[in-house]
C-alpha cells in the first residue's frame, strides 16, 4: 500500500466510508509507532537493568534495587502482551475485521478506535462484557 495516502494531519472521519483505505492506514500507522514506541522503551529498559547489576553493599539498597527491578519486569510483561493484542489488530486490518465488534458485528466507533486502537467491543458490548466478569467475580 502506497504511504502518501494519508498525510500526517489527517484524522479520521463520520463523513467518510467506515474503515475505508485512509482510515486503515491511519490506524496501521498509529498501531507501529505504538508498537515501536513499546519495543524501544523495553530496549532501554534492558540497558539501564544490565547496567544496574552491580553488587549493592548496603541490605536496604539491594532490596530497593530489586524491588525496582521486579516492578519494571512486570510492566514490561504488560506491555509484551499489549505487542500481542496490537499485533492481532494489525491482523485484523489484514483481513477486513478491524474496526468492527467482536460480538455484534458493528462498527466501534472512530473515537473509541482512536483512543484505544485495539479495542474489539464497541463501548456498549465492552460494558456488558464488564458487567458479567464483575458478576462472575462476585459469585
């Protein structure tokens, strides 16, 4: 796909068709830079955790550092699965379901798909979806 169909202030629209090739475009390239934008930050991550493994003296500061340390893996283990969910709605443009509820079939809103670009319930069917996980929860 050509990348000058979209210019870089394009935002999309109501007025135009739903999912039509600018809005795709749109979001493929709003998916990578996020995903680029998550995989050089765990790039960085990586570096600054090599770099601090040098052998604290002090007992307080070593557990600090390794309470640090555990805090820093484990949003880096969040964000390894927010790259899988990006990657399954780089999937999805592929093969036309972007953009569309998983449950009934209708278009998420261009709001909701910009604010969260991976989201696959539109807002309605995500607060029914919510409502019965809190149910569950509570049983």
């Amino acid at each position: 796909m050509p990348t000058d169909t979209i210019d870089a202030d394009y935002r999309p629209s109501e007025d135009e068709p739903f999912m039509n090739e600018r809005q795709r475009e749109y979001f493929r390239r709003k998916l990578l830079a996020w995903k680029n934008d998550i995989l050089r930050e765990a790039r960085e991550t990586l570096v600054v955790l090599q770099n601090d493994n040098e052998n604290l003296p002090d007992l307080a500061d070593r557990a600090s550092s390794e309470t640090d340390r555990a805090i820093e893996l484990r949003a880096r283990d969040r964000q390894r699965k927010l790259i899988a969910k990006i990657d399954s709605a780089l999937g999805r443009l592929d093969d036309g379901t972007y953009g569309y509820c998983e449950e009934t079939g209708e278009p998420i809103s261009l709001k909701r798909l910009d604010a969260r670009p991976i989201a696959t319930f539109s807002i309605e069917a995500q607060e029914r979806h919510e409502r019965r996980e809190r149910v569950y929860r509570e049983e």
